[in-house]
C-alpha cells in the first residue's frame, strides 16, 4: 500500500494549482495525496494518518513545535516554500532560518542553490534533513503538456493584450490602525536592516499604488489596446474596483480586472506584460518568451532590487508608457535581454 501524504495549501489562489499537479506526480507513484488548507494542519493527523505532511514554512512558533510532536510519532515532515524570489540576503537568511531548536524537518525542497546554501547555513544538519533544489514546480504550467489546458489558439484577441500585474501588498497597511503593521513587522524588523524603516516602505507602496492608476490611465485612454489588471493575492481588491467603478464606460470596455483564477494563461496568452518594479511575473513571462515592461516608481529597497536592473525594460512616466508599450509590441523578441535573463534563471 502506498504512502500517504498531505500537501496543506496556504494560499489557494496561488498555490492550489501547483500543489494539484505535485499530488498528480506522487500518485502516479503510487502515493495517496490529500490537499488541505494551511489551517487544517492539526486535523489532517487524525484524519489521514499520514506519512509525510508538506508545510510551506516552519516559521511560526505553532508549526515549528508541531514538527516536533510529529518526529515524536513518527510523521515525517517535508518544506516547500510557495515564495522564494528572495533578493535581499538577509530576508533570504531570515526565511531559511530554523525557527526554534524543536524545529524538525526531514526534506527542504528549494526553489535554487542560493536558497538551500542559507538553509545550510541556518543550521539545518544535512544528516538528518534532506535539502535539494526542485524549483518551483508552479512554473512547470509554462511547459507542455502542462501549458495545453490554458493557450488559446493564435490571434484569439483583435488588440494586443497587454497583462498589468500590481504587487502592492503592503499600500492597505496605510489605511488600518498602526499597531496592525506594527504587529506584521516586529520580527522582521529585529532581524532585517531594510525593514527597520517599515512605515517608510509602506507609505512608499502607498504612493506607488496611486501612481500605478496614472500608468494605468495612460494605457486605458489610448484604446488601443485589451487590458487584463491582475493584482498580487494578497492585495486589497476593493481599491482597484472602486477605481474602476466610477471609470467612464468607455474606458472599462476593454479592461478586465482578474483578480482569482490561475496566472499561467493570462500570461500565455498575453502579448506583453508590465509588472510593478521587481516581481515574481516578470521571471514567469520570460519562461514564455513573452516580452516584459517594469513600471519603475520610487526604487525603495523593499521594491526594487538592483539584481533585475536590466533585464526588463523600465519607464517611469505615465506620458512615455504608451510609445514605449508600441516599440515592444514591434520587437517582442527582446533580443537584447535574452542571454542576461537566462542566466538569472
């Protein structure tokens, strides 16, 4: 009889998918896979028995000290990050970190060798946890055949697409009682030079988040083009609704605002892709061949990080975003990026 593994999901909207096609592979192995929400992690002992159950982090004293009651029973405990496009060092560190020495692990999967050396690094013995490098297995829907079920055939749309993802999870902080952020960062704070000044970063991403329907604007009023606005998960939607809410109907008729679903088709089938200084989109578009943009807005350290400087093409203007949408529209090969972007993948 085969193992049996639960996979617990945190974010549904992000994760579901990949965590979906990870059960396909292990029960084509032969294993039983269940998947069940991150908050479940205490039912699903009882519940399924299990022989392995895959968290995303260990970094909270509750899941921390539950691997160590799951060693004491015999349950084997695995780690697969579901975010680990990490460029500040020490949010790299500080994320691959053993959180307590109750902390028990059996299998690190990392996204790349940076990663597994500051796992390492971090204390974890490799005698008795097992760190490899796997990727990140969401982005094995870019690839067939796992790519089939989202691309639509050729020339599907009459105008380009052009796919605007906002990555501002942290402008809403802004707008709730200070003591909320002030709880979300007390740690990070302690441990992460560039978090210190947190309520710098968040008025930051404030004021990028208006300036963002300004870009927006400019591309709406050119009507040239069909506009998918895709905002982070763990954005506030309301913002971007009511913003489009009291738009004029003519400038709604070829904007869709896709908030849930899955990123891969609309990136496969996008024409172009404009992200919000660093983001994980950018990386997903160039698996695709897809040509990106990077709206640049006030370079805080939080947002912009100099590891991607150059391997998109940036515009910092709302006037200039148009043209400069039209010159990759008519050179979407971005010859001039492809051999500095494979070797950051």
């Amino acid at each position: 009889m085969g193992k049996t593994i639960v996979i617990l999901v945190d974010n549904k909207r992000r994760d579901l998918r990949g965590a979906a096609l990870i059960a396909h592979h292990l029960q084509r192995m032969g294993a039983n896979v269940f998947l069940e929400p991150l908050e479940a992690y205490r039912a699903v002992l009882p519940a399924y028995r299990p022989d392995l159950i895959v968290f995303n982090h260990l970094l909270a004293s509750h899941l921390a000290n539950y691997s160590g009651r799951l060693r004491e029973i015999g349950v084997k405990v695995a780690v697969l990050p579901n975010e680990s496009l990490l460029y500040n060092p020490d949010v790299m560190r500080f994320n691959s970190r053993r959180y307590n020495d109750n902390v028990h692990l059996d299998v690190y999967c990392c996204w790349n060798e940076i990663q597994r050396q500051c796992v390492l690094q971090n204390g974890y013995d490799p005698k008795t946890t097992r760190v490899e490098v796997v990727g990140n297995p969401k982005f094995d829907f870019y690839f067939p055949p796992w790519n089939q079920p989202y691309k639509e055939p050729a020339g599907n749309h009459a105008r380009p697409r052009i796919l605007l993802c906002t990555n501002f999870c942290l402008a809403n902080y802004k707008e709730t009682p200070r003591e909320v952020a002030d709880k979300l960062f007390d740690i990070w704070r302690k441990h992460i030079p560039a978090y210190r000044d947190y309520w710098g970063a968040i008025e930051a991403n404030h004021r990028s988040r208006a300036r963002l329907l300004e870009f927006l604007m400019a591309i709406l009023k050119a009507n040239r083009y069909e506009v998918i606005l895709r905002p982070h998960p763990g954005e506030h939607f309301p913002f971007y609704e009511n913003w489009i809410r009291q738009l004029e109907p003519e400038l709604k008729t070829h904007l869709h605002f896709a908030p849930d679903g899955p990123i891969y088709p609309l990136i496969l089938n996008c024409d172009l892709e404009i992200s919000c200084e660093t983001c994980t989109t950018a990386l997903e578009s160039w698996l695709c061949g897809k040509p990106t943009m990077e709206l640049v807005f006030e370079r805080h350290p939080m947002f912009y990080h100099k590891e991607v400087v150059g391997l998109n093409v940036e515009c910092e203007t709302p006037e200039s975003l148009v043209s400069e949408i039209e010159r990759q529209l008519a050179n979407p090969s971005q010859p001039e990026f492809r051999a500095a972007r494979e070797q950051h993948i």
